[in-house]
C-alpha cells in the first residue's frame, strides 16, 4: 500500500487544450531520474490513482508530471481543473526501473518517446549522469500535431549546455517542414532517423530506451531485435530497454 502524502499545487501550464504540466510541492522520498509516483484525488467519495512520471530532475524541488486530458478520464479531466493552491495526494515513493544505471555504458543513447512519454527523459537529460556516460545523445518525440511538441525551451536550454544532445521531432498527421513524419519503427527500418542525425548506430556502439504507447514500443523494439539488438535485463545486459506509459 502507498503512504500517501499532501501535495501543494504550485502551476499548471497548458500546452494546448489537451496537453499541460502539473507541478506540485511535497516532501517525498528521493527517486531516481526516469521513475514514476501515483497521484491521486477523491472523486466520488473514492480515491482515484493513476500512476505518472517526473519531469523534473530528482535535484529539483518542485515536482513535475506532463499530462493529457482524457475525454471521460475521471483523474484526468479533475486534475485539469486544479489551480494553484489546490492539494492532490502523492505517494510517497517513487517507482521503476526505466532508470539510467539501468542501461549499459555506451558511444550512443537513443531516447525514443511518443506524447507525454517523453517526460522520463526530460527528467534524466536534466541530471548530469547521462553526458558522462554517453557521447552522443538522441532524443526522438513522436506526436500526432506540431502543437504537440511541448518543452522546447527546456530541449533547447539542454542543448545550449550540453551540444552533443540531439533533437528529433516527428509530426506524423500534419505537414511540418522542420519535422520527419513517419513512425518511429519506419524510421529505424529505412534509415532515416541514423541519416537524419549522421549518425552510424549498431549494437557495438548504441543502447536504446524506448516510452510510449504500447504499439510504438513493440513494433521499434521488434524493429531493433531484426537488426541484431537485444532486450537489456539485469542477467543478460541487450541494448533496448522499454517503459510502456498505459
């Protein structure tokens, strides 16, 4: 059972009519870049929890988590109508192993998300950790309109301070010049992202950690297992580690 704590609401920020940040204050338990808590509300006479990632750094002392309004959503739609001074409980401690000292050492890091998956990697690419164990670092954000591509502030903030970051953004249901629109598994299979960023990825050289809807992470990490990459667990270390996010 989780110790729930009282948590503040600090900010809400919208990104588009479906998509904000919710950030809060509350004394938890240290976590680990990549980890998950439970928030929760009491929505008709019942607690209500859902499970979500920090966005924040674990140095940081304001909570984040990156959400998505869901039509019908109980936890959802009512946390979209919190303000500033609200409470929502928290669980005390953090969660998962979607973490960095997880994952092998290596030249390369791709980290491939989709919607409100890339959080956990906001979260790590904050910390100082991930540029002393990799080289080049690829952050790939999958998502349907250019309106979807939340936190380019921070990404470009991260990229003034660390150059070898690399951004890709994917617009796959409108027309953007600036993006590549098709999904991830494509990408991989016909070369594209490699020769989108000049970069040569084998399993030598590469890991990849892959957050997003279901779909995307079977059909990238069957993608990489025909090209000769292995799942990473603790008794047999691969090159791709998962994180659904539902």
């Amino acid at each position: 059972m989780a110790n729930w704590l009282e948590a503040e609401v600090t900010r809400i920020h919208w990104w588009s009519d479906k998509l904000f940040s919710l950030v809060v204050h509350a004394e938890i338990a240290p976590f680990k870049a990549g980890q998950y808590t439970k928030l929760a509300l009491e929505i008709g006479n019942k607690r209500v929890a859902r499970a979500y990632s920090f966005v924040n750094p674990p140095s940081s002392n304001e909570l984040e988590f990156y959400l998505i309004q869901v039509d019908d959503g109980a936890l959802s739609e009512a946390m979209a109508k919190l303000q500033p001074g609200d409470n929502i409980a928290i669980a005390e401690q953090a969660t998962g192993y979607f973490t960095l000292d997880e994952v092998p050492n290596s030249e390369q890091l791709w980290m491939l998300s989709t919607g409100t998956a890339i959080g956990p990697f906001l979260s790590m690419l904050q910390e100082q950790e991930v540029w002393q164990q990799y080289q080049d670092i690829v952050l790939v954000h999958c998502v349907r309109t250019s309106e979807d591509l939340s936190y380019q502030a921070l990404i470009k903030e991260i990229q003034n301070t660390h150059p070898q970051l690399k951004y890709v953004p994917i617009v796959t249901r409108e027309a953007n010049s600036t993006a590549l629109s098709q999904r991830v598994p494509e990408l991989i299979k016909n070369g594209k992202l490699f020769d989108h960023v000049q970069l040569v990825a084998n399993p030598e050289v590469a890991q990849f950690m892959i957050c997003g809807n279901p779909d995307m992470v079977k059909d990238t990490s069957q993608c990489l297992a025909d090209l000769g990459y292995s799942r990473n667990r603790r008794r047999s270390p691969g090159q791709i580690t998962v994180e659904q996010y539902w």
